[in-house]
C-alpha cells in the first residue's frame, strides 16, 4: 500500500530477486544476518524494498507511477542498492508486476481521454469503408446501367 504525491492510494505487486554478494565481505555480512534464521532473507528483504517503493511513490504522481513504470524500478534499486550491500545481499532485478488504485477510478479516468481519442479513429476509418464501399457500389450501378444503355442502342 502506497499514496502517491496527489494523495491517492496505490496497491503496487513488486517481484525482487536478490541473491548473498559474491565477495567475502558480502558472505560474511549475509552470514552473520542471516545464519541462524534463513527465512529472515526475505522478509527483511522485502521490507526494505516496501519501505522504498512507499518513499519514492510518495515523490510521484499516479500518471509518472503508471507510465514510467521502469523509471519506478530503477529508482528503488539504486536507493536500496547500499542497505542491500551492507547485509550481503545483491539484488539481479525488480519489476513492478500491478498498480491497482483500489476502485477509485483514477487510473482508468487517465485512459478515458486514450480510449476516446482510439474510438474516435476506428469510428471515422469504419465511415470511411462504408463511404468507399457505397461508391464502389454506385460505380458499379452506373457501369451496369451504362452497358445496358449501350447494348440497347447496338440492338435497336
């Protein structure tokens, strides 16, 4: 649970995949952390990259959240690199898998204007089908009615 600049609650799904340094520094810090209980890993883990995730969603509005979702990604793992380096452990990737704004609406108000302006295209691209196939017909009512006329003068 996040709350963005504009104040609106976020529920953002964020997946991490960490592993202990390669370093003896980095062994021993993760050896010492973690040794005795290793399941400590992952909750300490995630709760450093809540705690971020919540900071720098604090600094951005909903649309930047949605839109920039990469930019989201890079940030909390350069913020979370140094606490992550001091217990040993160094993080491969994170990728925000949902934002969700919990039935307020917001997020699906911002595409309204995209999904309009989409809308608007297909309606004019189907009118003009519509138009070039009434003209394709009409031609072809004419040549019809053409070829009658001129069959009609050869025969008479």
């Amino acid at each position: 649970k996040c709350v963005t600049r504009q104040g609106i609650a976020l529920t953002v799904r964020a997946v991490i995949a960490f592993k202990v340094g390669n370093d003896t520094e980095s062994i021993v810090n993760a050896g010492q952390r973690f040794l005795s209980d290793q399941d400590q890993m992952a909750v300490l883990t995630g709760r450093i990259f809540a705690g971020h995730l919540r900071s720098i969603i604090g600094s951005m509005t909903v649309e930047e959240i949605v839109t920039e979702r990469q930019k989201l990604a890079t940030e909390v793992l350069e913020t979370s690199k140094t606490e992550m380096a001091k217990i040993g452990l160094i993080v491969d990737s994170l990728q925000i898998q949902s934002i969700d704004d919990g039935n307020t609406g917001y997020i699906e108000a911002m595409s309204a204007p995209h999904k309009a302006a989409i809308q608007q295209q297909a309606q004019v691209a189907q009118a003009q089908a519509t138009q070039a196939s009434v003209e394709a017909q009409q031609e072809a009512a004419r040549n019809q009615a053409e070829y009658q006329r001129q069959t009609a003068v050869v025969q008479a």
